[in-house]
C-alpha cells in the first residue's frame, strides 16, 4: 500500500501522462484502490483542476466521481494537453457558444466554419449585422438620454442576473465547504434602471432577489416585476419605454396585450417595448451588474439577508425585494386575445398608442429605422388579473 501511495504521488506531481482505459488504469502493474482514489480527490481539491470540455483550470470545486475516476494519476498539464488532443472540435465548437448567444452571429460563424461561407462573405455579413446592432444601441442611449432630462418620458432597461455570485454561500472559504452542495441557496436577480439619478448617486435600481428559484421565468413574473417596480414611482409619466431581451417570458402575446391595457387604461399615453437580439447585452444593466460582481466579489455572504443588506447599500439602488405581485395575467389574458398578433414576432420594437379610443400596436425590425413599419388594433381585455396562489 506504501508503495502505491508513493508512486501514485510521483506520477502526479511529476505530471507523467497515463493511458486512460474506461475506469481503470495501470501504473507499474499496480491497480488503483478505492484509497488511492480519495487520496488524489484531496489533492485535486487542494491545487485545482482542469476542466474536461473547456479546459479551464477549476479551483477549490467539487470534482465529480465521475472525473476523478477517470483522471487519477493525471496531472494538470498533461490533463489539458489530453484534453486539447482529443477534444479539439468540442472546445471549439463550445467556445463559439460562448462568445455569443446571438442567433444571427452563430448562424454566419456556424456556415463559415463549415465551408458554405468565404471568409470575406462571413466578414461582410458580421459587419452588417453588428453595425445594425450599433445603431440600435444608439437608439436606446437617446431614449435613456432622453427620460434624464424629461420628467414625462420614463425609460426602464429590465435584464435579469442568473445565479449571482454563483451559489450563497459565495466566498468558498472553509466554513462554506463544510455546507453540502444540495444545501447551498442560489438566486436570480433581476433589475430595473431608470434613467433616472437617484439620492445617494447613480442610477435609480429596483431589484428583485429570486431565491432558490420561486418564480422562474415566465410572464407572469415579467409583468409582476414591472408593475412592482412602477408601483415604486413618484408620479407615472406619459410615455414609458423598456428596453427588453427577446426571451420567451418578455416576448409574447400576453405581455403586448397587457401593455395595450394599460393604456387603455390610461395609466400611459404611449408605451414603447424595444427588444435587443438575444445574445446582445444591455449596456446600462451590464454597467450595474458589473458593480454587483465586484461587491459581492469582496465580500463573504452566508445568508439571504447578507445578501439584501449588500445589494440594498449600492449606489442607486432603491429598494431590494425577495418578492413580487404575482397575479394570473397569463391566465386572464390568453382566453382573450386573438389572431391580431400573429406574426409579428419578428420585429424588434413596438409601441402602443390611444387613437380614438382604440389602442393601436405598431411594431418594425429596428428601433432606429421606420421602414416597414405595420400596425395592429388591440383587442381590449375586460375584468382584471385575479392573484395567483402559491
């Protein structure tokens, strides 16, 4: 056993590449014990780990089973040289995934990968699309410019944050790792940003904190974060305008029905919807993100409540809640909506405005071009939402 223990340490450290065969290797015709085994996962957990498909170095995090099984007596370096060797199509394949979300961006990366597109035809392509993407970014900024100077025009960016600060607790440190993984609490946050200044500086925030994943992500809560956070206002201007991601909880029949409510309503006289490409991020919401991470980066949290104290001292930031109004809309709106709003899910911006007391939905491809711009009368929606019960 010595002996074992001994050489299963020189091979590690010396970082001698090993034959891999399913969960079994050989080292000087010594078979590895289930002991040899706990032995390496604690040096593993003491000087990291290079991922299997990213080959990125993993530090202080559980290796799963499955990879220690696979992996004793394999060295760091010469894990990621396996890794690069064999996987070599995985990683690139993934880290285009990751680069962007956009479905545009992949489809001309994916086909000029494959041949179907010359390099100077998908550069081409990329310009166009990321020049259309600048301009509506310039679009939104005029609008936020726009809402800071004109207390009638409100303009709100909505984005969400999955799991922050990855899992709480978030500082790894050795009173964490004694909590079992199962046990660790996550949550979302999802924020508002006015373009608005607050009191204490910056933007005004609201934020909702959604721990251990209560509300997920469907219209439901969309409009229940919205309606809570204008509830939070001084006074409701005429016009408000959202900036959006296209997801599937934002981006439906009954959120643009609820929104031709309001107005119908009258609670607005214009209510304007702009939607990014998915994939593309909002950059007043990344700003503030971007803060979060670095708070929360230097910080220990343990508890829900740490959390809130942290987020409610931020600079900007209104009000933190762990709840929201939950109402039906779902339920109260579909029954009611018909065919009027079939394709045009396909545009990216949207308003709805009271014309003779009918509320009109235009919607276009861009925010920042008015051509093929197509309009639609909206149905109005009786009775109201009834609570939804959890």
């Amino acid at each position: 056993d010595s002996f074992r223990v001994v050489a299963l340490k020189k091979e590690v450290l010396a970082g001698i590449m090993r034959s891999v065969h399913g969960n079994k290797w050989t080292l000087k015709d010594v078979t590895k014990t289930m002991e040899d085994k706990g032995r390496l996962l604690n040096w593993y957990r003491e000087h990291g780990q290079y991922h299997p498909t990213t080959g990125k170095l993993v530090i202080n995090k559980q290796i799963p089973a499955r990879i220690i099984s696979n992996q004793c007596g394999i060295s760091k370096v010469s894990r990621l040289q396996y890794i690069m060797s064999k996987t070599k199509r995985l990683i690139s394949r993934e880290q285009s995934t990751l680069m962007t979300r956009c479905n545009r961006c992949a489809k001309i990366k994916t086909h000029a990968r494959r041949g179907r597109l010359t390099a100077t035809d998908a550069n081409r392509l990329m310009e166009s699309h990321m020049d259309g993407v600048k301009k509506e970014r310039e679009y939104v900024n005029s609008h936020f410019a726009k809402s800071e100077a004109d207390t009638e025009y409100l303009h709100l960016t909505i984005d969400d944050m999955s799991n922050i600060a990855t899992k709480l607790p978030h500082q790894i440190d050795s009173r964490a790792k004694l909590i079992p993984d199962n046990l660790l609490v996550r949550a979302d946050l999802t924020a508002a940003v006015h373009a608005k200044k607050g009191s204490n500086g910056g933007n005004i925030t609201d934020i909702l904190l959604d721990v251990c994943n209560l509300y997920g992500s469907t219209v439901n809560s969309t409009l229940g974060f919205l309606l809570s956070t204008l509830q939070r206002c001084d006074m409701l201007p005429s016009t408000l305008h959202i900036q959006y991601d296209g997801a599937k909880a934002n981006k439906n029949k009954v959120f643009f029905a609820t929104l031709a409510h309001l107005v119908h309503m009258q609670m607005f006289s214009t209510v304007i919807v702009h939607f990014l490409p998915s994939g593309h991020s909002h950059a007043h919401a990344d700003r503030f993100f971007s803060v979060v991470r670095k708070v929360l980066n230097s910080e220990e949290l343990y508890t829900p409540g740490d959390l809130v104290n942290s987020l409610s001292a931020m600079k900007g930031v209104r009000s933190v809640r762990l709840d929201r109004l939950s109402f039906d809309f779902k339920k109260w709106a579909e029954d009611q909506i018909g065919r009027e709003l079939d394709g045009c899910f396909e545009s990216m911006h949207f308003s709805f405005e009271n014309k003779n007391d009918d509320v009109i939905m235009s919607h276009r491809p861009f925010g920042s071009s008015e051509m093929d711009t197509k309009t639609v009368v909206m149905k109005r929606l009786e009775g109201t939402p009834n609570w939804l019960a959890r």
